[in-house]
C-alpha cells in the first residue's frame, strides 16, 4: 500500500484553479482499482491518497496529476507493508 502525501506549494486559490481536473485525475485513480480513499489535510495545506499497486505506475500516475503539471503541489510517496487491517480492509495488506 502506498500513502501519497501532497503538500500545496502554491496558495490555495492556485489550488483551486487545478481543482477541477485534479479531481477528474483522482477518480481515474479511483477507476483504476489503485485508490482506495482520499481527502484534504486539515488545516488545507494539501492532502493525502491512499492507494495499492505497482509502485512504478503509481509514481508515473503522480507525474501526470494537474497538480503535479502545473506545480501546485508536490508529492511524497510512502510504501507501507500492512500487516494487520480491520474486518474489511484485508486489501490494504496486499
């Protein structure tokens, strides 16, 4: 499993004129099979995706956020072995 961490780099109004297509970006990755839940930090100073899958299309995928393309924000990429999950949540183990 991966956490991709994204920190805005630019104001929040910069953030916003990306938001639309970030978002149409994000339910691709939803589409995909590769995200599994996502959301805003609070306070907003970027947000974080949960995602599985292979680590080189990941970050390839990362690449070609809007957010990314238009320096917005910039991403940390955490890999994280689960070794234990709730009744549910088993695919986080992977």
């Amino acid at each position: 499993m991966f956490i991709l961490s994204l920190t805005y780099v630019k104001p929040n109004d910069e953030a916003d004129r990306h938001m639309e297509p970030h978002m149409a970006w994000v339910k691709e990755g939803y589409a995909k099979g590769w995200f599994l839940a996502s959301g805003r930090k609070v306070p907003r100073t970027g947000g974080v995706i949960f995602a599985i899958g292979d680590r080189t299309a990941i970050e390839a995928y990362v690449a070609a956020d809007p957010f990314t393309l238009n320096g917005v924000a910039e991403y940390k990429i955490t890999e994280l072995a689960v070794t234990m999950a709730v009744e549910g949540l088993e695919i986080l183990k992977g």
